[in-house]
C-alpha cells in the first residue's frame, strides 16, 4: 500500500482483489472532497455497485440511492440517483483525466455531481475541463483494472467499503 501523507484526505476503497488508496486533492475541488469524505464517513458507498465501467474508459459508481446492492438494489434504475445531499458546483481544473484519476460523474448540467464518481482507466483529456477532477488512485490501481465490464455488467462488481484513512484503526 502506498504511503499516506495526508490521512483525513485520503480514501480506502475496498474492492473484491484488493483495497485501492486514493489521494482527495481538497486544494483543487474542495465541495467534492468534503463530499465524498461524508459520504465514506456515512457509509453511504458500501456495497455500492460499478453500474458502468466501459474498457478502455472508465468505472463508474456511487449511486447511493439506487446501486446498494445489498439495500434497495435496482439495476435499472442504477447510475440514476445521488445522495441526500444538494448537488454540487463544478469545480473545474487544468487537472488532466489521466489513468487513476477520480472524476465527479453528473448530468448535462455542470453543476449536478452529487455522489456518483468514475476512476480513468486511461488518459481522457476530452473530458478535461468537463468534468471536476478531485482525487487520484495512488496504490491499488490493478484491482480497479479487474472491475467487470458492462453497461451495467450482468453481475457487477461493488465498492465493499469507502473509507477515509484518518478514520481507519
């Protein structure tokens, strides 16, 4: 696992192979940050589905509301819903979608993200300046790269915990 510098903006995913570290970068896109540590801090992304992941693309996840495989699943509504919380402003960067990356997913409208993210599997600039950029896998990127495929897979993979680090005993 790759050093910690920073343990309250930093997140552990834990996948089926393996846990994936992740550096929030709150000096960029402080809203998205703050996002994501409450709803780790909830517990609102455990067992939470990759309702879209597209080789050579991305994986997408964190619909709370509609992805929970083990509360309320619903496989056709998932990639559909948010959290309880508002959306959030976009905070665009001159941050590249490079491979590893953490993007806020949302709808047409820039300032929808809400709780749904997707990780790079590859360098997507044409998504640069598009989407908020506010973290990047620093270990465990092998275990993003075994996320099922689909749109949705046909037994999706799920995040089993999310986790800030400053939290973890």
């Amino acid at each position: 696992m790759a050093e910690i510098k920073d343990p309250e903006n930093t997140i552990i995913l834990t996948l089926k192979d393996g846990e994936v570290v992740i550096e929030l970068l709150p000096d960029v896109a402080p809203k998205h940050v703050e996002r994501m540590k409450q709803l780790a801090r909830d517990k609102a992304y455990d067992n939470v589905a990759f309702h879209r992941v597209i080789e050579g693309f991305m994986a997408q996840t964190g619909d709370v509301e509609h992805a929970n495989m083990e509360k309320d699943y619903n496989p056709r509504r998932s990639g559909t819903g948010g959290s309880q919380y508002d959306d959030l402003p976009a905070e665009f960067s001159k941050l590249p979608h490079e491979r590893g990356t953490i993007g806020a997913a949302r709808s047409q409208n820039p300032n929808s993200a809400n709780s749904q993210f997707f990780i790079n599997f590859t360098n997507n600039s044409f998504l640069n300046g598009q989407y908020t950029v506010y973290g990047r896998v620093i270990s465990g990127m092998e275990f993003v790269d075994k996320i099922t495929r689909g749109e949705p897979p046909v037994t999706p993979d799920r995040m089993i915990t999310v986790r800030v680090a400053a939290d973890v005993a």
